[in-house]
C-alpha cells in the first residue's frame, strides 16, 4: 500500500512542479475559484483534501485489520515489531502527505520538510521490518520451514532522492 501511496504522491509532486515551481501557479491550481470554471465540478484544493482522508482512511483499515486477528504466543514479539513497521510507515506517509499539501502554499518549506525527513526510516522503519524479518526466520527454522519472504523495509527512498533533486 505505500509503495501504491508514494508513487501516486510522486505523480502529484511531478505534476505541481511541472507547472515551473512557481507558487503563484500552483496556489491557483488550488483556489477554489476553479470552482466556477466551465466544466471544473470540484477544486484542486477539495480534490487533493479528499485524496489525503481517503489515504489516512485506507491506512486505518489496513492497521484495524492487522489487528483484528491476535497472533499466536510464539510470534507476539514478531507482531509488535511488525506492527511497529507499519504504525511507522503510515506515520511517514502521513507526513509526506501533510508536506504534499502544504506545498500548494509554501512549496520551499515543503521541499525542505520533505528533505529532512531523507534517511530517517532506519531508525522509525527499519529496525522493527528487521526484527520482524528475524523472528519470522527463526520460527521458520524452529519448523523446519524455508522463508519464502521478507518484510521489507523503507519504501519511500526514491520519493526522497526526487525530493532531494527538485529545488523550487
């Protein structure tokens, strides 16, 4: 799901800067003047809101399922930490979504929150997927089983370098 999130991100981020970076421009992408337009039913501004609950409501679905079921004595710690990834990875995504709406009103300040978030999922995201990702293989040898995944990691790192790239 965030890798589906963050490549729709990134088509958003792309198409605000292709409008040249330019404040004026995207905030009248935004402005609910557009309202009015011919053939225009709805603003960039409500259209772009209603994508971030929609996003903030799959998240909650996603993290309500996962614990909908109670995981066996044995793979408590390995739930934890993998809910711990993902409670983490929602969390990043939130927040380059909050820095993707606040890039219609001060795109440089957004770019430069977004920046600041480049390599901080090692600590918030990678640890716990690597716990997770452990206690899955020992259980798998306790039973004698091969694994046949792994539970990733940081998705977000080519969403970073494009941020890290683009300057307003």
């Amino acid at each position: 799901m965030s890798t589906t999130q963050l490549g729709q991100l990134v088509s958003e981020f792309v198409t605000l800067t292709a409008l040249g970076g330019s404040q004026s421009m995207i905030q009248g992408l935004l402005d609910d003047d557009n309202d009015s337009q011919p053939g225009n039913k709805d603003s960039a501004a409500a259209q772009l809101s209603r994508h971030v609950e929609a996003q903030r409501d799959a998240w909650k679905d996603l993290i309500a399922d996962y614990r909908s079921l109670a995981p066996p004595n044995e793979c408590v710690s390995i739930a934890d930490s993998y809910g711990q990834a993902v409670g983490e990875t929602r969390q990043m995504v939130m927040e380059v979504l909050d820095h993707l709406v606040r890039a219609a009103s001060d795109p440089s300040s957004a770019v430069s929150a977004l920046m600041s978030m480049r390599g901080t999922s090692g600590n918030r995201i990678d640890v716990a997927a690597k716990e997770a990702d452990n206690g899955i293989q020992a259980v798998c040898v306790r039973y004698g089983e091969s694994k046949w995944f792994s539970v990733s990691s940081d998705v977000g790192s080519e969403f970073s370098k494009l941020a890290s790239d683009w300057s307003p």
